[in-house]
C-alpha cells in the first residue's frame, strides 16, 4: 500500500531529521544530544523511508551504504581511545584543542567528539542492518 | 620503540586486510600481498636483534586502565626477538612454500587467516603484560582452528578444527584464571614487576596453584601428554599450515610461556617435578606413537610433541643449573621440523600419496635424488646426527640433566629414559628416509600423476631452511655463539669431535637402539598397525560438547517462557549471591524520596499498560500496550528534567516497536497457550518475584543518598576537564567511555548475530519452519 501523502512527507523529512542528527552529534557535547541520540534519530527516518515506500527500498538502496558504516564506527571509536596510549596516557584518555576560525570564532575540537562519531555510525549501522534484515519478505 | 612495535605487530594484520581484499583480482595476488607480512617482520626483526642480542631489555610501558590496574605494556629482550625472528624467517619461507603449492587454487581468505596468525603470534612475544599476551595467545587459538577447518566440507577437517580448539582454548582458560590469581598474589600482571617480586611470590603457597593453571596453558598449546592427540588430530590443515602453525611457532608458544615464566617460578618447588614429569611422559609417550604411526604427517606431529617435551624437561633441569642454551634447542627443532613438513608436501605432490604403508613398497630413490638427499638431512636432524646443528642441540640437553638432581639415581633414570626417548626418534628418522625412499620395486608409471608441475620452490624453501643445519653442524663458531651464550666465542670443532665421555656414550647408545627399534618395527609393522590413539583430548572435547547441548536443552526447550525464568532466576541468584558474599547491608528503608506529585499520573499510566498486556488478545495489542508503558517513562524523565534520557527513551521505544512489527511479520499466528494451569501459576510468580526485585532495588537506589554522590564530581569536572557543559554525554563519551565503547560493541556483534541467525535460520528451517 503506497500513500502519496505519507511519501511527501516522509520525502521532506528525511533532509530535515538528517541536519538534525549532524545538529545533536556536534552540539551533543553541551546540549542535549550525543551520538547515540543523532544514530537514533536518523535510523528512525530510515524507519520512516522503510514504512513510506515498503522495505525494499531500505533494503537495496539504503542498507548496503548503511550497513558497512558499523565497522567503520567501531574502529573510529577504537582509534580515538587509542590516540591514549600512543600519547603516553591510558586508554580512551581524550584531548582538546581550539582552533581560531576568521579570528574571532572559537572552534573548539576534540577526540571524544570522533568517539562519538564512532557511536553514531555504529547506531546507524546496526539499525540498518536489523530494518534490513528483518524487512525480507515473510515467505 | 611503541611505534615500531605497532609496525611489527599490526603490520601482518594490515597485509591480512590487503590480502583480502586484492582476492578480487586473484588469489595470487593475495599470495604476493601476504610475502610483504613476514619481510616486514623479518626486517624489524634483525633491527631489533641487533639491539638486544646480547642480553639487553627494553620495556615499552602502554598504559591502559591504570584505574583496574591494567597495562599492556610491551617488552623486547633476547627471547622475544629470537620468536620475532622465527615467525618472520619462517613465515617467509612458508608464504613463498604456499603461494606455489596452492598454484592457481590460492585463496585470499588463506593468506589472510595465516598473517593474522602471524600478528597475534608477535603479539605474544613482544607482550610484557600477561594480559596482553593472553589476548594474543586467544587470537592465535583461533586462526589456527580455522586454518585447521578451512576445507569445512571435510568431516575430518571439522572434527579436528573443533578438538584443536577445544583443548587449546580449555588450556587457554586455565591461563586466564592463572594469570588473574597471579595478579591478585602479587599485585601486578607485567612480567617484569613479577621477575622483580618473585622470591616475595613464593613465599605465598598459593603461588603453586596459579603456576598449575598458568602451565596447564603451555601445556595444551604444545600438545604436551595427555593432551597430544590434539596435534595429529591438526593434521588435516594444509601442509604449509601444519608446518607453520603446528610444528614452527604456534605449537611453540607454550615453551615460550614457560620460558617466560622461568625467571619467576624456577625455585618453586613444583617447577622442577612438574615441567620433568610431563616433558619426559610426552617424549616416551609420543615419541612412541611416531614410531608406530604410517601417516608421514602423523609421524612428524608425534615427534613435534616429542621434541617439545624435551623443551619443557630441559626447562625442568634447568631449574638448577640455569637456563643456558634454549633458543638452540627451539631453533633447531623449528627449522629441521618445518622443512620436513614442507618436504612431506613435496613428496604427496610428487607420489600421490603420504602414507608409509604404500611407499614402503616402492623405490623413489632414482626418480627424486634431491628431494630424498633433502629428506635424508632433515631425518638425520631429527636423529641428531653428527655433523649437523641438531647434534650440538642433543648434546645441550644431554648435559643438562646430567647436573645435580632431584633425588639419588634419578640422574641415571633420566639418562635412561632420554635414550630410549632419543632412540624413538632415531627410529622415526629411519622410517622417514628408508621407509619412504628405500622401497623394494620402482613405483609404476602411472603412480607419477603430476610429476613435472611441481614448482621448484617446493624443493627450495626446505633446502634454505635446512642450510643452518649443515653450517651449524660444520662450522659452528658464529651461528652457536650467537644461540647459545651472547657475547662468547664457540670454539669447537665440527660435530663429531669428541672427547670420549658420557654424553658420547648416550648418543651412541640412542643411536644403536634406534637401528634396532627400526628392525623390529619392519618386522612387526603390519602387525601391530598404527594402534589407537589415547582419547584423553577426545573426551575432554566430547565432554566439553555434550555439556553445552546439554545446558541448551534443559534452558531453551520449552519456549521462552523457561529460557527468561532460566534468565531471570540466575541474574536473581547472581545478585543475593554477590551480596551475599561481599556481606553488603541491605537496606529497608521505606520512606519515599523527594516528592513530585505530578508524577503520580505517568506512574499509574505506566502500571495500567502494563497490566492490560495480560488481558488484551494479540501480538500487536500487546506490543502496543507495552510501548505505551515505556512512552510513559518518557514523562517521568521530562518531569525530573533530564532530556537526553527523554529523548533517548522516545527514540528507543520507536524504533524497537517498528522492529518487533517487522519481526512479527514472520512469526506464525499465535495459538493458544499450551501450558498447564501450575506452569502458568509458575511462570506467573518467577515474573513477579523479579518483578518486586527490580522495584525493590530501583527505589532504594533512587532514595538513599550517597555522603559524596558521583554526580557532584562528574557535574564538577565536566566542564574543566573534559570541556563539556552536558555531564551525560561528557559520561557516555569521556568518563566511562570504556563503557560506551563495550556497548557499542555489543551492538556490532547483535546486529551481526541478527543477520547471521535470520539467514541461517532461513536456510537451515527452510520456508515453513519445519527443518529440512
């Protein structure tokens, strides 16, 4: 069953939740938010795609770019908690540093934002792949 | 130093990724790809052993949860470089072997398996951390089940996988459990804290227990009796496997544990009966079963398991007189060994077969003169012949259990049992050269099936390894003074000279006995047959088998309903046992903590969907009713103003209500509930007892305040330390990010699990459920 009305939406939607997420992860730090939030709120505008315009297209269109992500997640966060160590200091110790962008503006860059990077696409990636998975045709 | 060292072990496993995905291309071009691996090794390596040949140390500190009192730091010292340089020069050896045995049929997954081995070995040698090293040990535990099982439709190549893994991985536990007493004994689980603690060590008398367990580690890795039969059982691994894995490094891991742990044990007083008694056992007992085995591969298992517990026996004696002259024994034994694993190889390309019972009647001489000359040299090394490096290595050992002994005659009941032992192997050396080689008629034409497309590096490799041998046994001088003792001169002759002692005696003796075992042998051969294994590391595996599809029966049969009570009641017990044992207070307090009126309505919301899951019909209902009951939290987390655990919870809850609508999809129409009225009774009351539990726990946890509550710290160096104004997220990625990162690995391997399981099922139950 296809409904017009739903896939406009859900078409307009998914834009707006993807800048959301990028929104949560980055300001995660000092806001509400995080990686874990941003992955779930784009897998649930994966959901919605999937609900719109039957798992199929989940299934070959978005899945397998989504689902490899997990892998690349994981060694991010493993690669950031290992910048530790390499550094002289424990495991998953993290570091800071700001950077003046024209000036005046202050961007203020850290290792644990990569870690959350790491979490997100691992949220990202595993939601895919159940969506995915368990979208197959009942036979 | 750290960053070479990443090099050195990360490097294999970097190539093993390159490996796999040039397959695409060909397998050759993963067998080139995978030559890089062990250059790279071998390179660093020789760097390395120029820097502590003459016995330096170098300790690479990496800290790592300094809070649980974990390192993983890395070491490089003699005995670590020296296995570096094995894995290397070996693996070099065996990858070129390879890539021309397997010709057109190479496989990336192959190579790939073999230099992940190889990365977990370094790991192993470079480690200074027990922990690390047991990682490592785990690692190399696996690939090698799975080089063991690559042909997987072969029954035999499944059982032996699966026997291989049981008993290295049960011994790899015992490691486990030993290294963690070691640490609780002695406070520390770095082998050079533990070196410097040791007199302090074995002073506690529960020192004893944890070296049992860390032994019975070594001892399964390298087959040692009565846990042997894993290692024939191997050899259904191809033949570079086998002589890389199982007769050059893996196997050799546990002498190399051993050798680590003799600085710290060695004056224990169960070192020196423990390391003797079984190392002697598994030199008789295998030595034994080599000469009666007919497969030349079944042969050469025996007599590595043999040889390796010379190792351990020589490890045993040297507990007095110290250890000097080890790497000569561990690099003679892993050269000659692994050609002669490699020209086994050779001889089943060139014969069609390895089986002694056929080519004892055939007269290969004529038509192979250089493989037979390279097989002669590696039996004559297995014989510790004269002339050769082998010998000067018989004769190390020889000497050491000639030292001051145990108890009066034991010297002379070593000596003896050595002989014999030595003889076994004289005798697996003859049936290796006369039986294969020696035969009474020349084999037929047709026998010849693809003579003339064996590749001859399947020669060469064996030759290179084998060339030590010779200048080692000529001309000793540079080659002995590097292995025996850094930084002296090896002044002695070739390997024949000398002096009429007693060490001459034994040799001779060995020598004589062996001749006459090989007569007998010839006579008896037919008769006696190949005799049946022991079944000792059978049975642990049948046992081990049993037990699992025991506990899945008795836990999973019977729908979920017994699997979450089974569930349910452990995590129950678990927690009154854990109090229990720490004695820690339980409390009853019964006040209630501070009051938000507003939040009596989620509250009732929560209970009433809860309770209406019992009464409504249907999956979907009651799926529904149960997201509304989590819904419900999502108010009470707005009301206690906490808006990460909101928005989480809404997301959460969406999410997995459309993933339980997708599964329901498969699942057939739900019928009615078979159970009986008490099973329900049952069930119902398990679900409430855990159900109060929980409650129980969740309500002392929200109202009794600690004097120093966490948050206050966290709230007070979150913004400082970690440059974050949200203290949840600053908790999830900085604080307890190592928690964070075991979650999200959790999730990797569920949604793996998930894909696994799905198609599995799919293929295994059919389309109806029903199984094919």
């Amino acid at each position: 069953m296809r409904s017009l009305l739903l896939q406009r939406i859900s078409d307009g939607v998914l834009p707006i939740t993807a800048l959301f997420a990028v929104y949560l992860l980055l300001y995660g730090h000092n806001r509400p938010g995080g990686g874990f939030i941003a992955g779930l709120v784009t897998a649930s505008a994966l959901i919605l795609q999937a609900i719109t315009y039957g798992p199929r297209r989940v299934r070959e269109n978005l899945a397998p770019v989504f689902r490899p992500v997990f892998g690349v997640g994981l060694t991010l966060a493993l690669l950031a908690g290992l910048s530790g160590p390499f550094s002289g200091d424990p495991f998953l110790t993290h570091y800071h540093t700001e950077v003046a962008l024209f000036g005046a503006a202050q961007l203020s860059l850290s290792t644990a934002l990569l870690f959350d990077l790491g979490v997100y696409l691992v949220v990202v990636g595993a939601t895919a792949t159940a969506v995915s998975v368990f979208s197959e045709e009942p036979e | 130093m750290l960053i070479w060292l990443a090099f050195l072990i990360g490097g294999p496993f970097f190539f093993a990724a390159v490996a796999l995905l040039v397959a695409r291309w060909g397998g050759q071009w993963s067998g080139r790809v995978a030559l890089l691996a062990p250059a790279l090794v071998t390179g660093l390596g020789l760097w390395l052993w120029a820097e502590v040949s003459e016995g330096a140390r170098v300790l690479v500190p990496l800290p790592w949860f300094p809070t649980l009192g974990l390192s993983a730091s890395l070491r490089v010292d003699r005995w670590g470089v020296f296995f570096v340089l094995l894995v290397g020069l070996i693996g070099l050896g065996v990858v070129q072997y390879a890539r021309h045995y397997f010709g057109l049929s190479c496989r990336g997954s192959f190579f790939a398996l073999l230099l992940s081995f190889m990365g977990s070995m370094l790991g192993i040698v470079l480690a200074d951390s027990l922990l690390l090293l047991f990682v490592f040990w785990e690692l190399t535990t696996v690939t090698s089940a799975l080089l063991i099982g690559f042909e997987f439709q072969e029954k035999d190549a499944r059982k032996g996988a699966v026997l291989a893994f049981l008993v290295t991985s049960g011994g790899g536990l015992c490691l486990l459990a030993g290294l963690v007493l070691l640490a609780l004994l002695a406070g520390s689980a770095d082998l050079s804290t533990l070196e410097a603690r040791s007199s302090a060590l074995l002073a506690v008398p529960a020192h004893t227990a944890a070296l049992v367990l860390l032994l019975l580690g070594a001892f399964t890795k390298s087959a040692q009796f009565p846990f042997t039969e894993w290692l024939p059982g191997a050899m259904t691994a191809a033949t570079p496997v086998s002589a890389y894995l199982h007769s050059a490094t893996m196997v050799k891991a546990g002498v190399f544990l051993v050798g680590r742990l003799f600085p710290i044990f060695s004056q224990s007083p169960l070192w020196e009966p423990l390391l003797i008694s079984v190392g002697m056992a598994t030199f008789l007992i295998a030595g034994s079963r080599a000469v009666r085995s007919f497969d030349l591969k079944q042969i050469l298992a025996y007599s590595t398991a043999a040889y390796l517990g010379l190792i351990f026996a020589f490890y045993g004696y040297a507990a007095r007189a110290g250890a000097q002259g080890e790497i000569l024994l561990v690099a003679n034994h892993a050269l000659y060994k692994s050609a002669l694993f490699l020209l086994v190889g050779w001889l089943e390309k060139a014969t069609g077969t390895r089986d002694l019972r056929i080519l004892l009647e055939e007269r290969w001489l004529k038509k192979e003169p250089w493989g037979a000359l390279l097989f002669a040299i590696g039996a004559a090394a297995l014989a510790g012949a004269p002339l050769l490096l082998s010998f000067f290595a018989k004769e190390k050992f020889f000497q050491s259990l000639l030292t001051e002994n145990l108890f009066p005659y034991a010297t002379l009941l070593s000596g003896t049992l050595a002989v014999i032992a030595s003889a076994l192997a004289v005798t697996a050396a003859l049936k290796l050269v006369v039986g294969t080689f020696f035969g009474p008629k020349e084999p037929s034409e047709k026998r010849e099936f693809i003579k003339g497309h064996i590749p001859r590096w399947l020669l060469i490799v064996p030759a290179l390894l084998l060339l030590p041998q010779l200048v080692g046994g000529i001309a000793p001088g540079w080659l002995l003074s590097t292995f025996l003792a850094p930084g002296t001169q090896w002044s002695r002759g070739p390997a024949f000279w000398h002096e009429v002692n007693i060490d001459l005696l034994m040799g001779l003796s060995s020598y004589t006995l062996g001749l006459v075992l090989y007569a007998v042998w010839r006579r008896l051969a037919y008769r006696t047959g190949a005799g049946s294994p022991y079944q000792t590391p059978e049975k642990i595996a049948n046992l081990a088998l049993g037990f699992s599809s025991w506990l899945g029966q008795k836990v999973q049969a019977g729908g979920h309903p017994r699997f979450l009570s089974v569930l349910f009641l452990s995590a129950l017990a678990a927690l009154l046992l854990g109090a229990f044992l720490t004695r820690s207070p339980i409390p009853l307090l019964l006040s209630t903590g501070p009051d938000l009126y507003l939040a009596w309505f989620p509250a009732l919301a929560i209970a009433a969907a809860a309770l209406s899951i019992l009464f409504v019909p249907g999956r979907i209902p009651r799926l529904i009713m149960l997201s509304l009951s989590g819904y419900g939290l999502v108010v009470f987390y707005s009301l206690f103003r906490a808006p990460d655990l909101a928005l989480t919870q809404i997301l959460v809850e969406t999410v997995s209500l459309v993933l339980f609508l997708l599964i329901f999809r498969h699942m057939p129409p739900i019928g009615k509930d078979a159970r009986s009225r008490p099973k329900k009774v049952l069930h119902g009351v398990i679900a409430l007892v855990v159900g109060v539990v929980m409650a129980f726990l969740a309500w002392q946890s929200g109202i009794i305040t600690a004097p120093q509550p966490d948050g206050a710290e966290h709230l007070a160096r979150a913004s400082s330390e970690a440059r974050g104004q949200n203290v949840v997220n600053v908790l999830l990625v900085d604080f307890r990010a190592a928690d964070t990162l075991g979650e999200i690995t959790v999730l990797v391997i569920a949604a793996l699990g998930v894909t696994a399981l799905f198609r599995a099922g799919r293929l295994f139950f059919g389309k109806k459920g029903a199984p094919k």
